[in-house]
C-alpha cells in the first residue's frame, strides 16, 4: 500500500510494531516518507505518531487502518486472552487511531478514513469465527462513522478483501487457537487447515489491490463499502442471496409480531 502510495505522488507516514520493518521505505524516498514505531494497541504511541505525523507533513489527509492479524479457532476453542487481544489491535486500536485523526480533520472539513476489513466481516467461516466477529465490528464502525462524519466533508471507506497473497497467512503471522477439539475437526478444523495450506496461492494482487483502494480514494464520490478481489465479491453476492431467500422465507412469522390493528 506504502509503495503504490509512492508511485501515485503522494506522502507517507509508514508505521510498524517494528520501526526497522519501514526504515527501507524511508531510505528510498527520505523526503516523502516518515517511519515511525507504533503499537496500536499503545495509546501514548498513537498520540505520538499522530503528532510526529502532523509537525513533519503539515497534516493527515488519509488515514489507512491496515494493522490486525487472524486468529483461528473454534469459539469454544478460543482462549479468552488471546481473543482480548486481538480485538484490542484488530478493532480498539483503529478506534483509538481514528479518534486521534478526526479533531484535525474536522477543522479543515476534509480528510478520508479508510478501515481494512474483510470478506470475513460480511460473511463467516468456522474456525475463524473470532476474527468474523471483529471484522464485522470494523464493518460496523466504518458504516456509522461516514453517517457521522459525512456531513462534516470527510470521507469513509471500509475496505472487504478476499484472499490475496501477502504474508497474512504465512507461518507466524497467523494465531492459532491453543487447543483442538476432535469434534470440530470436518469444521473448524477443516477451515484452519485449509487457510494456513492456501498460503502462497490466493489470487489476489496485493498491488492491484492497493491501486484499487487509491482509486477509490480518489473517486468523487468514493464509495463507504469497497470490495476488492473476485472471489470477495461472488462470496457476498451468495450471502446476500442466502438472506433473501431466507427472510423471505420467514416473512410472515416476521410479520406476525407486529400489533394488530383494532
């Protein structure tokens, strides 16, 4: 994303839990890029970096909450700690980067969000049902924030990516639940053999990919809800049918609910 950044003329405050893992960037491109440490879940670091962010370039016109990571595991498999954490970096800290952002923007009437989530905010998978839950939370955050901030000239974007081939699956990158019930194996435990197996072959382009959400961005009218990679956009369209069929399904026990009229 830092890279195609770069390559569109822009400015970038390239941050990481590990300074060093930007530092290259910045030797490349010493006038347009500042790298800078910063642990979301570390709320003296988000002030600090927002700040650094606004004495070295002026202002942030774009904030990109890309930070997170997944956890595998069925629910009842779940370690309650593990779970904390992940919501901490996964939905508390871009909360917290957020708010840190907004005061400014407000001021100038202008400025875009845009918040990385997931195909697995919108539709669910066992054994990744954790992180369903915290990407739909970013779904959600994204979607009532553009309500609220909208009107005062700053945008929102909420970005749904399918597979794409990053390190996001890699050995080490991914969290694992510490137990394995057997129960769960043909679900669960089907769905985490198969995501840490597809490492290396998803079909997304993590540059096209960014290319995308610059586009966007830079859209007049750049949209709330962006899906990127095809087989994001076929697994949505099959959640949405699934829906439709069902409620309608159901519409007249929906319905029945209601008071009737005297």
């Amino acid at each position: 994303m830092a890279e195609q950044v770069l390559r569109a003329g822009y400015r970038v405050v390239a941050t990481a839990r590990r300074q060093a893992d930007v530092d290259d960037l910045a030797a490349q491109h010493p006038d347009r890029v500042l790298p800078l440490r910063l642990d979301i879940t570390d709320p003296t670091q988000i002030v600090a970096a927002v700040g650094a962010a606004e004495a070295r370039f002026g202002a942030i016109d774009v904030l990109v909450n890309n930070a997170g990571y997944i956890y595998l595991g069925a629910v009842e498999e779940g370690d309650e700690q593990d779970v904390r954490t992940l919501f901490e970096t996964n939905l508390f800290g871009p909360i917290s980067l957020i708010k840190a952002v907004l005061p400014a923007m407000r001021a100038r009437k202008s400025g875009h969000i845009v918040n990385i989530s997931s195909i697995g905010g919108l539709i669910t998978f066992p054994g990744s049902g954790y992180y369903n839950m915290v990407k739909s939370g970013v779904e959600a955050l994204s979607d009532v924030l553009a309500k609220e901030v909208g009107p005062l000239g700053i945008h929102v974007t909420v970005v749904a990516p399918g597979a794409f081939r990053t390190s996001f699956r890699a050995p080490g990158s991914l969290q694992l639940a510490p137990v394995e019930i057997e129960d769960y194996a043909e679900t669960a435990g089907a769905v985490r053999t198969r995501i840490q197996n597809g490492h290396g072959a998803q079909a997304g382009d993590p540059d096209r990919g960014a290319k995308a959400i610059i586009a966007a961005v830079e859209a007049n009218e750049p949209p709330v809800h962006l899906l990127i990679g095809g087989d994001a956009l076929d697994l949505f369209r099959e959640k949405l049918d699934a829906m439709k069929a069902e409620t309608d399904a159901w519409e007249t026990l929906t319905r029945s609910t209601d008071f009737t009229s005297a």
